[in-house]
C-alpha cells in the first residue's frame, strides 16, 4: 500500500523526504501544499500533523512529521533499497552528526539569514553587513562539508540520509545565487562538494523532485 506524502514546492525539509522515498523506491502518493493559499493550516491537514508544517507521511494511518525522523522511519520501515544510515552503530550517528550540523550550522548560522534579508522583509533592503556576516558562515560550512565526503558522497559510494538533508541547502544556496547574482554565493562552494552535487543531480529521480518553479 503507498503512503501518502505531503509537502510544499521548494521545502528543503520536504524535500529531503522526497529524495528519499525515490531513492528507496517507496511508493506514495504525492500531496503538494500551496502555502500562500494556507493549506498546511486547514483543518483536514492539521489533523494529520497538528504543528501544521510539511513534511508529514501517513503509512497505513500512522501519521509521522519533522523531516529527521521521517527519513528514520522510512529507513526502518522499509527495508529495500539503500539504508538511509548505514553501517554499524559509529557510521549511523556520524550520519546523525552531519544531518545535525547541517541544519544547525550550514543552514541557521548560513543560508537562513541570507535568504530572511534578501526575501522575508517585505520588501524591505536588506542589511548588508548581515549578509556578509552570514555569508562568512556559509563558506566555512560549505568547506567543511567538503572536508567530510568519503569517496562519492558523505559516507562513501552510497547515498546516505545526510547526502539527502545537505543537498536541499545546496540548491538554495544555487538558487539564491540565480535570483540574486550580487550575491555569489555559489563562488563559497568548493569544487569537490560541487562535484558531489553534480552526482545528486544526475540521479535519475532527480529532476521529479526539483521545484518547477526553480526551473
């Protein structure tokens, strides 16, 4: 029986999820969210996930949200497929180590900021010195990221969940740098985590889960 899959178009954290139910061949049933029009706010869906935020899966009428441990549950759910954290007991927390870091670090101390002075005040101009302070952060986690690869992905040949969790951010960071080019953001990204990215990017499901209207 296929879950059901909720999300919203260009949600990194939906996103990260998206990925992972193509990788692992799960079979869903999509639901994409409009938030302007406050869908995750209707009743029918805070029924399902009562902080009414994406994403959320319904398995067999077991709803479960926050994007980490979906990607857990799906994991330990679903046994076909790639494990999402694999190896033993060190490999797996390396992996829950990096997913933590990456939304901590890459994407709070990061991304976040950048993106809340250039588009989340209503127009307002956006303080520059925050953007480089912010900026700053960016290029250190991007270089330290790329420290951490261990052969093709983070943990080795095979995609893991922290492979998952970190591209959402690296697309931000490309398309931030496509709607605002002053930006450069994409000069921060090593050339080794560049070609990391260009591996997601050719993964076959790639392109179903990219925001069509990033395109």
């Amino acid at each position: 029986m296929a879950l059901d899959f909720y999300t919203g178009q260009g949600s990194p954290y939906g996103w990260r999820v998206w990925l992972a139910l193509e990788l692992k061949a799960i079979p869903y049933n999509l639901h994409v969210l409009s938030f302007s029009a406050g869908d995750t706010r209707k009743p029918e869906f805070i029924a399902i996930n009562p902080r009414h935020q994406v994403p959320a899966i319904v398995d067999d009428g077991y709803a479960v949200w926050e994007s980490t441990v979906v990607l857990e549950y799906l994991d330990e759910k679903f046994s076909a497929g790639p494990k999402l954290f694999p190896g033993d007991v060190k490999s797996r927390t390396r992996v829950r180590r990096l997913i933590r870091e990456i939304d901590q670090y890459l994407d709070l101390e990061g991304i976040d900021p950048i993106t809340t002075e250039f588009f989340g005040k209503d127009g307002a101009e956006p303080d520059l010195a925050k953007v480089e302070k912010a900026k700053v952060r960016l290029g250190e986690e991007l270089a330290f990221l790329s420290t951490q690869l261990q052969g093709r992905f983070l943990t080795g040949d095979e995609i893991s969940a922290a492979d998952l969790v970190l591209y959402p951010w690296y697309g931000y960071v490309k398309r931030v740098t496509v709607r605002k080019p002053e930006t450069k953001l994409t000069d921060l990204v090593p050339a080794a985590l560049k070609a990391w990215g260009d591996r997601i990017e050719a993964l076959p499901f790639f392109d179903k889960t990219f925001p069509p209207h990033w395109k």
